[in-house]
C-alpha cells in the first residue's frame, strides 16, 4: 500500500503510554501495611484515633505522605510516534477526505471520529476495553479503539499480514461510524429490541458487520481513486483478512465446527463478497444490508 508523504490525521487519542495504577482504595491499604506499627499504637487512645481519621480524610483529598497523589493512570512512557502510528494516522486521514467528499455527494456533514490508540487496557463511553475485545467502534463518543497488538494477532494467528490488511480493519470501524451519522446503527438497534430469540438479533448484528463491510470497500475504491494507494497485492490482503475473521472461521478455530446462529460478523465468504461489492462499485447506495 502507498501511504508515505501524505497527511496525517490529528484526530488520534495516543493512550499506549498509559497504564491503570491502584486506586485510592488500594493505596489505602498499601499505606495502612506500611504504617502498621505507628497506627496500632495510635489506636491505643481518642487522639490516636483523630490523627488517624484525619490522615484518611487528608489521604482521600490527594495528599500522601509516600509522595504522588491519588492518580487513576500512571504514564509508563511517551506516547510512542512510530511508524506504524504513522501509518493508521496516514489511513484515517484517507478515511476522513474520502468519506467527507461523498457523504457532501449525498448532502450530509461528516464529522470527524477519533482513533484511539491503546495496548492492553483503557475505557471507553461503551465501557472498558480491552485486549481481548478487538477493534471497535463506540457510537456513544464517537471514536474508534484499537489495541495496535491486534495487527500482531492478525498477522502471526490469522495469517493475515499486510499494511492494506490493517488498513482495512480501520475502514470497516470507519464504516461504523458513517452508520452511526447515518442513523443505521439507531434503526438496527431498535430492530434488535423488537425481537426475542438470540438467533434473530444476532442476524441483525450480522447485516450491521456486513455493511461495515461494505462500506470499507466503498472506501477502498475512492481511496485508490484519489491517492492510487493500490499496490500489487492489497486487494488480496483484505480479502484474506475478511476471510480470516469470518465467524465460520473463527468457530472452526475455536471449536471445531460451525454455529450459524451464533455468527455476529458473518461468515467468511459473506465478508469477503460485501467487501468486494463496495470496492467494484464505489456506490454507497449498493451496501443496502438492512
């Protein structure tokens, strides 16, 4: 993929520097031991027992006698600014001028998502994530999170190496957002409320992937329009990743066969057929899943 000597986007919330530390609670406790002999003989008296109680108002107001105050985050290090940071803000940029111009197409604004960029663990307006979330999309901040130990995932678990195979990972969130603007996220949800079984709101869940889908393909298409981003190759690689994290797939990895009732991204040839229905036509009226 061609990515080099264009801009980056400014829209990235670089976390992989942060890291959870204890909170007060534990802290707490972790002064408590260390203190243990001067506290067990405060106990002995009533003005023990004030200092005491004044040290735990004056621990919980952020003061601490071990220094640093009562911190949420620890910084472990610099927010890295290496190439493949580089890179994904390289492909969100894409992502932005590309899905500004054809939304302006069909008379909608498209305001801007944020990536965020973390490893192991951070939060999110849809909760806490994780490593072992993969990437997705929070419609209620409206940003992007992605564990960049993913793409080590794709490439040495899933066989799916390659910079357009990330690339595509990004777009397809990317595409959850423009369903999200659109108001396709808010109809499929109250799709999902009308129904009982499982089953059924997981078909839902599935015709929402497969449209994100769709839409990284759209993407694809303008993007190579645009900037001729396609090398050799490319194409292959995002089919290859649709391919290797179709549910079909992941289910025979996992267990040994197939449960089609339990897919909530579709299956393989599903992903790879809606991503290449987007990149052919460049229309974003063909990704009509729901």
């Amino acid at each position: 993929m061609r990515w080099q000597g264009r801009n980056e986007s400014s829209n990235i919330d670089d976390r992989r520097g942060e890291m959870g530390s204890l909170g007060g609670g534990s802290n707490l406790i972790s002064m408590a031991f260390f203190f243990w002999p001067l506290i067990k003989m405060l106990l002995r008296t009533k003005l023990g027992w004030a200092i005491i109680a004044i040290g735990v108002v004056a621990h919980l107001a952020g003061f601490s006698p071990l220094g640093g105050g009562n911190t949420t985050k620890t910084i472990v290090n610099e927010p890295q600014n290496d190439e493949q940071k580089r890179f994904i803000a390289t492909v969100l940029k894409d992502t932005e001028l590309v899905w500004e111009e054809v939304l302006r197409g069909h008379n909608r604004p498209y305001p801007n998502p944020t990536l965020v960029l973390f490893r192991g663990a951070t939060h999110s307006g849809c909760g806490n994530a994780d490593a072992q979330t993969g990437p997705f999309y929070c419609p209620a901040d409206e940003k992007i999170y992605i564990d960049l130990s993913f793409f080590d995932e794709l490439k040495t678990q899933f066989n799916a190496a390659g910079d357009f195979a990330q690339a595509y990972v990004l777009a397809h969130e990317v595409g959850h957002h423009i369903q999200h603007i659109l108001g396709i996220l808010e109809i499929a949800h109250k799709r999902k409320m009308t129904l009982h079984s499982k089953a059924d709101k997981n078909a839902v869940q599935v015709q929402v992937e497969l449209q994100a889908d769709c839409l990284a393909g759209v993407w694809a298409y303008h993007a190579n329009q645009r900037f001729n981003i396609l090398e050799q190759g490319d194409i292959e690689e995002a089919i290859n990743a649709a391919s290797a994290i179709g549910d079909d797939t992941l289910q025979k990895r996992s267990q040994g066969h197939v449960v089609p009732d339990a897919f909530t991204h579709g299956s393989s040839a599903q992903r790879v057929a809606w991503f290449k229905k987007g990149f052919e036509s460049g229309n974003i009226n063909i990704c009509k899943t729901l």
